[in-house]
C-alpha cells in the first residue's frame, strides 16, 4: 500500500484507537497558524462537517455538530441535550460501552430504562420491541454499533426498523464503527449518530462529532441545557447559523481530519471497510493456527476489533512488553476479562505485512513466556 511510512521505529497500533495515520494526515498538521474566528477556519468547519455527514450516509436533511474533545465528548453532549425532561431513553447494552452510555445518562439525572443483556451476548430485537410497545414514555433508545470491548457487532439496521416503526428516536455510539462497518443514517433509520476523528476515519484524536436529522436539531431549542460546555444545541447554531465555532477548536486536529476524510472518500467507504475486513479475516486465521481462542463467534465480529483468550500461563503484562520490543502496540481487556483476555484492533493504516509480522512476533512472545512460566 502507498502512503505508509516504512520506519524503522514506526510502532504497529493495535489498541481500537488513536491509530498509526498517513503521512499525509500527519504533514496536514503543519499547515499555517490560524485564528478559529477568521473566515478560512469557517470555511474549514464547515467543509468538514459537510463530509462527516456523507460519511455517515447523510444527504442534506442531516448535518453535523463538531466537539472538540474525544469520543465520549460527542456522545455526552447527544445523551445531555436530546431527551426532554419528560421524556425517557432506553440504554441497550451488551458490553462495557453499552455500560458507559448507562453511567453518562446516571450521572446526569436523565430519566431512563436500562435493556441489559450480557456482555457479548445477542441484543434480542423482540424484546427491545416488547419494551417499547410497554413503556410509552420512553422517547429515545441508545445503542452502540460496535462493542469495543468484545469486539462484536450489534444489529443496527435492523434496530433501526424496531425503533422507528414504534416512532421512538435511535441514538448510535458509531465510535468504533464509522468508517469501518457498513453503517448509513438514512438507511439505518439513525437519527443521532455519533463518532470520533481518531478510530476508523484514520485522523488524529481531538475531535468528535454528532451527525443528525436537521429537523430534530432544530427541535432540540426546546430541551433545557443540562451542560454548557457539551450543550448540543448550542453548538449547532453556533456552527450551523453563525458558522463560527462555540468555544476554541482543536484546529490543527481539525486540518488533519479533513485529510483524512478525504483520504477515506478517495479510498471508498465500502473499500475501507473490506480493507479492515481483510486484515482481521488473516489475524483471525493467524491466531487460530497458534490455538488461540476468540471471543465472539464469526458471524457476529466486527471488521475492526478482536477479542482473544491469553494463552495458559502467560500473563497479560509481559506479553504486552514482549510485544512493544518488538514494535507492537496490544490493548487490555476491560472490568471481569481483564487478565483473561486481551485486545488487537485492526484499525488505521495497517498491512497485510504488519499482521504476518505481529503473527510472527506474537508467537515467539508465547514460545518465551510458556517457557518461563512456573
Ligand atoms: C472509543 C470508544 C468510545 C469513546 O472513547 P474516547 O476515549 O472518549 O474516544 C465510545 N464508544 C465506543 C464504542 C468506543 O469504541
């Protein structure tokens, strides 16, 4: 593949996030110092929020709201300012980022219904259609697309059709997903959907972004802030109405975004997710030779993320420093797998070579560590 640096001290990024960018998203940074109150920083917002919105599948009845600050920047604002305080948001979760929509809206005082299935467990359609045909004061459903922290992909599209069928809205955690999974707004029935520069769209972390229904943004006037910072609303007419950002923007964040949007539309949305699909079908295969165990049964997994066993006797520590000599960055499972499993992400701009190599590599780590062990 062009575009990638070969390095001698280039570190492999497998952690679901900040990834190993292009070279031309990283020479985006370097671009001249400008003020976020001047025109061509108008200009830029606006273009980028114009392309987030075809990312996300959007046509010109959504748009987009740019944070800066991380995923869960974005996904707070959504969950603060949608739901009305008479109105009720069912959180569906079956993982540790289902689990963290629960706390964003705890913390908060959102009024709220908690649909918990286990981690990595199915989402069961009938039942979220169940509890929405009971509780009709339940305004808005919350769901993520793809559960990074088991690496399994949950039924959007056909979540959508529940939802809009019993005229609810569906809010979307795309963190993890845009960019890599087949996802679309319009087709999926998504009315809030919300996602981050730093994971599939290949940029740098700093800033996230909402992407809705304008008519639903309009409506949100009525909802009381219940942040100033992360008010949604606001920072829609700031950016929509005045074209001016609400508070100072991570710009040079911003500059390398726009690269790298453009990147992945010069790629193909559809081309980058078969991409990732590729190179997680050869790790899968790769870690199945070596005996290795994966969480999440095949017809569930997602493109990007792979759950797997650790090998008996080896400990997650030492397997992770083993691995960083030799230029592999791994990632820790969460809560109840931690020290039982562990993570490799496939995001960013990562070869087929660099997945032989990390095979390689992760094997030897094993051979050394099972040796050692009592
Ligand atoms: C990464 C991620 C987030 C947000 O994490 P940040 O560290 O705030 O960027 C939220 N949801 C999912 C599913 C994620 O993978």
């Amino acid at each position: 593949m062009d575009g990638i640096k070969q390095d001698a001290a280039r570190l492999v990024l497998m952690n679901p996030g900040p990834v190993v960018v292009d070279e031309r998203v990283r020479q985006a940074l370097l671009q001249p110092d400008l003020c976020h109150r001047e025109p061509e920083f108008s200009q830029l917002m606006t273009r980028v929020r114009e392309k987030i919105t075809r990312a996300c599948g959007g046509d010109d009845l959504y748009t987009a709201v740019i944070f800066t600050g991380s995923g869960t920047a974005a996904l707070e604002a959504a969950l603060t300012s949608v739901v009305p305080p008479d109105g009720k948001i069912l959180i569906i979760d079956n993982g540790y980022y289902g689990e963290r929509l629960l706390k964003i809206v705890s913390i908060h005082g959102i009024p709220h219904e908690h649909l918990q299935f286990e981690w990595a467990e199915q989402i069961d359609l009938k039942v979220l259609d169940r509890v929405l045909a009971k509780d009709g004061a339940i305004s808005h459903v919350c769901m993520v697309h793809h559960e990074t922290s088991t690496g399994m992909l949950n039924p959007v599209h056909d979540a959508g059709k529940v939802v809009s069928a019993r005229m609810r809205s569906l809010i979307v955690d795309a963190v993890s997903s845009l960019g890599g999974e087949d996802l679309n707004v319009k087709r999926d029935q998504i009315d809030i959907c919300i996602a981050t520069g730093n994971k599939c769209l290949e940029g740098f972390p700093g800033i996230s972004f909402v992407c809705l229904r304008r008519a639903l943004a309009e409506t949100l006037k009525s909802v009381p802030p219940r942040t100033f910072y992360l008010d949604l609303y606001s920072q829609y007419v700031a950016e929509e109405i005045d074209r001016s950002p609400a508070f100072t923007p991570a710009v040079q964040t911003l500059y390398a975004l726009d690269e790298a949007i453009d990147i992945m539309l010069e790629e193909g949305i559809e081309r980058r997710s078969a991409r990732y699909r590729l190179l997680a079908g050869r790790l899968r295969a790769g870690l199945m030779d070596l005996g290795l165990r994966i969480m999440v049964p095949e017809n569930q997994r997602s493109n990007t993320l792979t759950a797997v066993h650790l090998p008996d006797g080896v400990n997650y520590e030492n397997l992770h420093d083993e691995l960083k000599a030799a230029g592999f960055i791994i990632y820790p499972a969460q809560a109840t797998l931690k020290g039982k499993l562990f993570r490799l992400a496939n995001m960013g701009r990562i070869t087929e070579q660099d997945i032989d190599e990390f095979l390689r590599a992760l094997q030897e780590s094993v051979i050394r560590l099972a040796a050692k062990a009592p």
